[in-house]
C-alpha cells in the first residue's frame, strides 16, 4: 500500500501514550466541559489512525463485514470484531422467528418484567433456559449488563460482602459497588486467596451474606473459573456462588451448557447468570436459580428488572430459537465447527510464533504487550483486511495488551488462515516500523 493511502501515521507519538485510565477524575465545578482533555486525546488518537474503538457496522456481523471508525474510515474484512459465536444473528429459523413474533406481538415490550413487559414467550423461554441449567427458577432481563447488576443489588445489602475474582466483568464489579462498600477481590482463579477472605470473613461474622463471584469463560483471558471448587467452600463456609456465563453458555460443553455442564456443576450453582448477546443473537440477559425467594427479592430489589423494560418480544422470539438450535444436533454441529476454526487459529497463530493466552474458547487472545505496538498492529491489521478488537489498559493490565479476536462458525477455513496470516505480518511491521521511528520502548 503507497504510504499517502495508508489510513495511520507515526507523526504524532502522543497517539501512542495514555490511557482512559488517566482522565477518570477529572476536576471542576462544569461536569461537562472539565472532560475536554479525554476528547483530546481520543481525537488525538482518531488523527492518527490508532484508536480501534467505538466503531460501527456498516454491513451485518457476519464472518465479513465493513467497520467505520469516528473519523470516517472504513476498514472491510474478515470479522472477528463481533460476537456471534454459532453465527445464529442471521440464521433464517432465527430472523423467521423474529418476523413471526412481529407479526403476533408486534416489537415492543411496554413495559417492565414487573408491569406486564413479559409475555407468553418469555415464560416459555423461562422454562427452557432452566430445563437447560437445570434450575427451576429463571429471570429475564434487558440486557446481560442488566442480569449482572440486578441480581447482585438485589441479593447484597451494605453489611453483607461481595468477594469476586480480580477480572470479573466491569457489570458484576459495579454491580457489588453500588451494594456494599465491603467488596474483596482475588488473585485470578485463586480458589485458595478465595477461601482465605471468605473464612476471614465468616471467622469475625456469621450473620452476614457473603456472594462469591465468578465467570464460566473469563473474555479477556479465555481461561475458567473454579465453579465446582467455589460451590463446595460456598457450601462449606454459609457463602453464595454467583457464576457468569455470558461467553460459554451454547457456545461450548455438553449440549451447549458451557462451562457449568463441563464442569458437571448443572443443577449445583446457586446463581447462573448469562448473556444473550455472545452465542443468542440478541440483547438480553438471565439468571437462574433454585430460591424463590431470592427470585421475588431481585424483582423486588434489583432495579434493573423492575424499573427497565422487559426484553422485546423479538428478543425473546430470537432467543427461543437460538436455544432450541443450541439444543439440537445442528448446534452440536456448529460447536464442532466452531471449535475447529479456534484450533486451527491458535495452531496457526503457534507456527508463526505467537502463544496464544488461554485455553481453546470462542475468544481467541493474541497477546502484544505493549500498548505503542498493539495500537500500531490493529491499524495495520484492519489494513490487512482483518477486524478485531483491541484490548488495552485498563480493560487488562497495563503492558498485556492483546487482540481479542471473536471466532464464529461461520468463519471458514480460508478466513481463519488470511486471519493468521495477517495478525503475525501485521505484529512484525508494526515492531520494524516503531524501531525505525525509536518508539519502540516509549511508555
Ligand atoms: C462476562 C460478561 N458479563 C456480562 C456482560 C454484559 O452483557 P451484555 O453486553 O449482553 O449486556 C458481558 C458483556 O460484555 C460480559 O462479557
């Protein structure tokens, strides 16, 4: 490509520097125009063609598909920008489902799960998703966001402890902040730092509640939380599991039960909360779970079911249909597809030297470092025709910037060796390029 059409520069190093991170406090009476420095410096980023963020579809999200940034640009290629695990967004029983419930309830919801937003599928819904947990009481919610947050204010009051690993999602991070200030974090996955707070815990109060947080498939990392290990010291210690499997459920385990079925934990789990919007092809969120007590609390308590409105009768229509081809042989079928395009990418990422973080999962982590040649490589990737997301401090650790490339089904084999192809070029010229401009190793 001639250097006047390339959609990046190195002109400006400031481009290259920061993070949100800095300008999360800003100071002064005008709550609006004391954020002038962060607008300058994502302009700042947008100038220079390095700031993978905020991008919008200009085309469905399926395997191809074309992005433009907030400066206009448009990068076409292979997606593994989008989440769609089984690539059911687009799935004709899917879309049929969603023009029949237009047509039967027409598109919106009218009101919230506590004023007759549900409707007749939602309770059919319901009932499916716990046959599939095994867990006889389910909640739907407008988004998984929503599931997260509500279920966590809805269960925790300020004397009670919330005790989460240190990468849970930002929704069940915010979630425990606004219901208690006596929130612990923990190592990632360290069962034993878990046990240590609980027992600290528990050791000096024995009336509190203490909710244990964990995810199925951490997104950032593609590894698994502990789940049968942290039910039984749950058990053992009066705690409460609260497990998210917003990336794994219907993407992967037994019949598409994520990592609570592969871990044999279905029907154990206190709370299992999840995501429509990875492996459903919709918004929306769930939470099941074997108290009906706790279920009419979180109508009750937790905001986000009783004061949103509830989930769209095409959601619901779309999320029915999704699951009922989660459950079959097709499903099956796509997770064997699916799992084959993740190996073959990481097994191809491997040969051109790069170890891929985690365990095989639809997320796909390409580790880059630092953060000057992760901004670098995704603009060069984009210009290779592939689009991925770019994961930076503070969404992971600083220095640990990665590509979070989200696999699909329908990604074919020629798609995921262009992607392999590009990730290992792009990655290289962006070192050879920095270290010709000496901003390799600026921070
Ligand atoms: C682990 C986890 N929980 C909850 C959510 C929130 O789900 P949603 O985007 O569907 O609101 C996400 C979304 O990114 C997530 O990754």
């Amino acid at each position: 490509m001639a250097e006047s059409a390339r959609s990046w520069h190195l002109d400006d190093p400031g481009a290259f520097l920061g993070s949100v991170a800095q300008f999360a406090r800003p100071r002064g009476p005008d709550l609006l125009t004391r954020n002038e420095p962060i607008l300058a410096w994502v302009e700042q980023r947008l100038a220079a063609g390095v700031f993978p963020y905020a991008r919008a579809l200009m085309e469905s999200p399926a395997a191809r598909t074309t992005l433009r940034d907030g400066a206009g640009r448009e990068a076409t290629g292979v997606n593994f920008a989008s989440q769609d695990y089984l690539s059911l967004s687009r799935h004709p029983a899917v879309t049929e489902a969603a023009t029949r419930a237009a047509h039967d309830f027409g598109v919106h919801s009218a009101g919230s799960g506590m004023l007759s937003g549900n409707t007749r599928m939602s309770l059919r819904l319901q009932e499916e998703l716990g046959d599939l947990l095994q867990a006889p009481e389910v909640m739907l919610f407008p988004t998984g966001w929503a599931a997260a947050f509500g279920t966590i204010i809805g269960l925790v009051r300020p004397y009670d402890h919330v005790v989460m690993d240190n990468l849970a999602h930002a929704s069940l991070q915010q979630g425990a902040a606004s219901a208690t200030p006596q929130v612990h974090r923990h190592a990632h996955l360290d069962v034993a730092a878990a046990r240590e707070i609980v027992s600290g815990i528990r050791a000096e109060d024995a009336r509190c509640g203490i909710l244990v947080v964990t995810e199925g498939l951490f997104s950032m990392d593609s590894d698994v939380g502990r789940i049968l290990e942290l039910q039984e010291m749950c058990r053992e210690l009066s705690a409460t599991l609260l497990v998210d499997v917003a990336h794994d459920l219907g993407a992967s385990g037994p019949g598409g039960t994520g990592e609570v079925g592969a871990q044999g934990a279905l029907g154990q789990v206190d709370l299992v909360m999840g995501a429509f919007s990875k492996t459903f092809a919709s918004n929306g969120g769930f939470l099941a779970l074997h108290s009906p007590a706790a279920r009419v609390a979180i109508s009750g308590y937790g905001g986000s079911w009783t004061f949103s409105n509830a989930l769209s009768p095409l959601q619901t229509a779309v999320v029915s249909e999704a699951l009922r081809i989660v459950r079959s042989d097709e499903g099956e079928a796509l997770r064997v597809r699916l799992l084959e395009r993740i190996t073959r990418l990481r097994a191809l990422l491997a040969d051109g030297g790069i170890s891929c973080l985690g365990q095989p999962s639809a997320i796909v982590p390409v580790p880059l470092g630092s953060e000057v040649v992760a901004r670098l490589a995704s603009a060069l990737l984009a210009e290779r025709g592939v689009l991925a997301n770019l994961a930076e401090f503070p969404a992971v650790a600083s220095g640990t910037a990665r590509f979070r490339m989200q696999v699909m089904a329908d990604h074919s084999e020629a798609d995921i060796d262009e992607a392999a192809r590009a990730v290992v070029d792009a990655i290289s010229e962006a070192n050879t390029r920095l270290s010709a401009a000496g901003l390799l190793g600026v921070a």
